[in-house]
C-alpha cells in the first residue's frame, strides 16, 4: 500500500523537514528564474543522495517522492511545469549514488552507475525535446557555438585598443577553435556529465562524513583511486588518434579527453591526500584548489598525475615516507 503524502511532511524530524525544504526549492527554483539559477540543477543529486542515506531507504524514498510533487504543484502554479522536467532528469542519479552506499558498492562503482543513468536520462530527454519541436539539439548546439566564437571575434576585431599581432593571434584560435570543438564536443559533453556526477558524490561523501562516519563505508575523497585496468583505455584511445588517419582518429582524441577528466579527479584526489599529510592550513588549501581550476596547466598536471599513480601509487609512498620518519 503506497504511503500518503502525509508520511514524511508531518511525522519527519526536523532533518526530514529541512531535506523536503531543499530539494523542493532545488528543483523549483531553476524553473522559475532559469537564466539566474539554472546552474543549480547541477547540484539536484546532491541533496537526494545526502537525504535518501541519512534517513535510510523507505523515508528517503518518501521524501524525494514529497518534493517532487511539491515542486510539480509549484511549477504548475507559476506555469513553468515543462521546464521542471529537466531538473527532474537529475533525479535519478542522486537515488543511484544512494543505492551504491545501500549496497555497498565502491565509490567508482556508484559513479559510473550514476553516470550511466544520467546519460540515458538525457537521452531521452533531449530525445523527447527533439520530437516535439522537431528540432535537432546536438546540431542546435553547434549552431550556437559557432555563432558565438563568431560573435566575439568581431568584438575583438571592432575594439580599437588591439594590435595587430594580437588580433590575428585571435583570429587563429577563432579559427582553430571552429574547427576542433564540433570534432570534440562529444567528448566535452561526456566530461560534462563526468564532472557533474563527480562533484555530487564527493560533496555527498563528504557530507554524510561529517553528519555521522558510520553512513557511509566509502573512504574519504582522497583515498578514491580508479581500478588500474582503466589505463588501457588510455592506451588504446592514444593508439587510435595517433596510428588511424581522420576522421577515425577523432575517436581517439574524443577518449583522450574523457580519460584525462577522469584521471583530473584523481589526480585531485591524490592533492588531498598530500595536503592531509602535509596539514596545509585550510586557507592556503583554499587558495591551492582556486589555482587548479583557474590554472589550465593546473588541471593538465593533475590529469597526469593521476595516470601516472598506476604505476607510482603516490599515497602509499608518501605514507611509507611518514613511518620511516616516524620510526626514524
């Protein structure tokens, strides 16, 4: 017999309350000022997957059903209940990462299943944009894409205060940049989705830890590490793009990248540790992580490090380093 939408609105802790509070105004809220706050879509499994794990299976489950229904009426009431659809595709993920915690899978696991959910998802969500406004929104896209890097081009080229040197400097990586992002964009769509699932399970760890350590068996975010025989789609996709001529060798480019946004992870991930053993003050640990994601060459030397901790295991010699001395 279903529950009623009574159980978990009325009988729920003060923790219950707070989570239908958030996730209601998480799903609605985008739908109600997209241009101001559709960034906060991204963050939908956040709160589904700290609240399914902190009040277990059944009144997690309730709870996401109650804010769900509760951003529909709001939706509804504003006439804004098509866009509360997209915000609705993350939902899945956030009950995905939960059910690895239930069962006890590793946190690699929970990702890539959350990934897969979400992909196909969107899938069908933008499957379904398509039939309806018969549209195509990969090539819409594109479209878009090019139509800004030409936009801005003539921004450069219409400000007076630009040298010469420089704006044919600019004109060339306009023009590379037409060029290579449609060969890419697949890649960089699968990193989107990548990054997004990513960023949702660290926090979510990271919260449940600090509500109570006993929720979650997952290690903390610095000892995450990818299986090893992930490595031989590096070395496969890098075969591809440099031995088959193009457009076959795209396919290869398009993996390198995937590969090196998740080997970024841990490669961050191995920073953390470091940190941790090194007890950086917080603030300049702030101030590290700023300079990584500023920094593209931050980000490369992560995605390096990240691979090569296959063969170097950077957290085990650091730590054999710290019993040495200790024993010293």
């Amino acid at each position: 017999m279903a529950a009623p939408f009574s159980q978990g609105l009325y009988k729920g802790s003060d923790v219950q309350l707070a989570g239908l509070i958030i996730l209601t105004v998480l799903l609605l809220l985008p739908t109600l000022l997209p241009e101001k706050t559709a960034w906060l879509t991204s963050l939908v499994p956040l709160p589904l997957f700290y609240y399914h794990v902190s009040l277990g299976r059944n009144k997690g489950l309730i709870l996401i059903r109650n804010a769900i229904i509760l951003a529909a009426a709001g939706a509804l009431l504003f006439g804004s209940l098509p866009i509360l659809l997209f915000p609705l595709t993350l939902v899945p993920p956030g009950i995905a990462f939960a059910n690895g915690v239930f069962n006890r899978r590793s946190p690699v696991a929970a990702g890539f299943t959350g990934f897969l959910v979400l992909a196909l998802t969107w899938l069908l969500y933008w499957s379904g944009v398509a039939f309806v406004h018969q549209t195509n929104p990969y090539a819409a896209l594109l479209v878009e894409l090019d139509k800004g890097l030409s936009n801005g081009l003539l921004l450069y080229e219409e400000s007076a205060g630009l040298a010469p040197e420089t704006l044919e400097s600019v004109r060339r990586a306009v023009k590379l940049l037409r060029i290579y992002i449609p060969q890419i964009l697949p890649a960089l769509l699968i990193s989107g989705l990548l990054s997004t699932v990513w960023l949702n399970l660290a926090l979510g760890n990271w919260l449940l830890k600090k509500k109570d350590r006993d929720l979650t068996h997952w290690p903390d975010y610095s000892e995450w590490k990818l299986p090893d025989p992930f490595v031989w789609l590096v070395v496969l996709s890098g075969a591809i793009f440099l031995l088959l001529p193009q457009p076959l060798s795209m396919i290869g480019l398009n993996g390198l990248i995937v590969c090196s946004t998740v080997y970024f992870f841990q490669g961050l991930a191995i920073a953390a540790s470091l940190l941790n053993r090194w007890s950086v003050p917080r603030l300049i640990r702030v101030l590290i992580y700023a300079l990584i994601f500023i920094q593209t060459y931050g980000i490369i030397v992560l995605s390096f490090l990240g691979l090569a901790d296959v063969w170097a295991d950077f957290r085990k010699l650091n730590q054999a380093g710290d019993n040495q001395n200790s024993t010293a």
